[in-house]
C-alpha cells in the first residue's frame, strides 16, 4: 500500500510555490494541484477546514480494483476535529475522531495512515512517500522526501539494480497504447523503469513495455533490448473536473 504524509503545510505551500524550483519540486506541485485542486495548496485552505497544519495529513492508498478506483483512507491532523468532519461530510465522506486525528475509509488503510502521520518523520521533511513497485506482485519500492529547502530525494530499489535515484532518467511514465497483462488496459498512465538490467533480472510474466509502448508478459528468457519494466498503474485525474481527487480514489 502507497503512503503519502504532508506536514508543516505552510512552509509546504511555500516550497511548492517557489519561482524556479527545480523540477521534481515543479511536478510535485502539479500532481498536488492535480489531486486536491488549486486551492488545495494554500495552507489557509486548510486551516479553514479544522486541519492542525503543523502536523498535517496522511494518505494510504491501495491498488487499483475492478471498478476503476483506487480504495483509499486518509489520516487528518486536527486543530478542530468537529470543522475537520463537516468539511469532509459535505464532500460526501464519513469520518471517525481517535484521540484528535480524523479518520476516513477502510479502518486497517486508516490505521496505517495514522501511524505514518505520527511515526518519525525525517528531519526538516514537509512531504514523504513509500510505495511499493509492481503490478500484482511487488518486486521493489520507491520513497521520497521533500524537505524544507526544496530539495526532493527519491530512491528506487529494483530487481537488478542497486538502490538508484529515481530522479536520475530510471523512472518515467507512459501512456499504455494496448495491453496483454491482466490489470493494464490501453490508455492507463503506468510507471516504468527503463533499465535492461532490471527487465533481465524481472520475473517470468511481470509486465513489461516496448517501444511502440505495448504491455506484455515477461520472457525471463527473452531479450531486455527496448524494453521497460512497467511498475505500477498511476492514478491520474483530469484537471478538469471539480473534485479531481474523488473521481479516481476511492474513500468510503
């Protein structure tokens, strides 16, 4: 399960917000925008919905299930808990108080959220990701820290590969033109290392991607040339929609 916390949402908004930032920091805050709107972030947003903006918010997020969602649980920090649930009742979510933190969907994903949101942060991170890497099986994972300077580090560990930057060209994204791996359809936004390395060293029927951007199933003994592992399907909402984040996640 992907974990996202936010902390120090101020100091966060400012970083996000900084003319030339360098560019992680740049795609950072477009899939924030993206995700929770415009609004979203600016910190007097949320002050105004009840958040405690220091201590901030986590997110877990499971992968994706039939119905095209991603089940998801959200873990709020909360300055005053009962403005925190009204906000959320009014976008249609139903939460539960533990202890001053603000609890929303399926109780093991919040639970796990709570605990990022509470756990020890590395010093002077504003924002930290842990996610697993693969399709049906998980075959490495990635984490990132954004810190109060603006400085993101980003560390894949692959098959084949030892611990990597993942900010260094091994990571991109694609946009799956057709798809023969169950899970993966024409059209999904996927995450995908491109390393022969790691293609060679991945397992018979992890999904990889070729160059005309097709998914199939890996040949533990065929030729890694051209070839990408595909790590993960990416959620990816449409910028134009009012409420992008509820119309691809799933939190009930």
């Amino acid at each position: 399960m992907t974990v996202l916390g936010l902390r120090r949402l101020e100091s966060l908004a400012a970083v996000l917000d900084k003319k030339g930032a360098p560019r992680p920091v740049f795609l950072a805050r477009v899939i924030g925008a993206l995700l929770l709107g415009r609004e979203g972030l600016v910190a007097r947003t949320w002050r105004g919905r009840g958040l405690d903006v220091e201590r901030g918010v986590a997110i877990a997020l499971g992968a994706r299930q039939s119905d095209g969602l991603w089940p998801a649980a959200m873990a709020i920090a909360a300055a005053d808990p009962p403005v925190v649930r009204r906000w959320l009742g009014e976008e249609g979510l139903a939460a539960v108080v533990d202890d001053g933190i603000v609890l929303v969907g399926p109780p093991e994903a919040a639970a796990l959220a709570r605990a990022w949101l509470l756990g020890d942060w590395p010093e002077a991170a504003l924002a930290r990701l842990d996610s697993p890497l693969g399709v049906g099986e998980k075959i490495g994972d990635l984490t990132a820290v954004l810190s109060a300077a603006g400085e993101v580090q980003a560390t894949a560990r692959l098959p084949g590969l030892p611990p990597s930057d993942a900010l260094a060209g091994l990571l991109g994204t694609a946009v799956v033109r057709a798809s023969q791996v169950r899970g993966i359809g024409a059209k999904d936004h996927v995450l995908v290392a491109r390393s022969e390395l790691c293609v060679a060293a991945l397992p018979a029927g992890a999904p990889v991607m070729t160059a005309a951007r097709d998914v199939k199933a890996h040949a533990a003994t065929g030729d890694a040339r051209k070839l990408s592992a595909v790590l993960g399907v990416v959620p990816w909402p449409s910028p134009w929609h009012a409420h992008p984040l509820l119309r691809i996640l799933k939190v009930e």
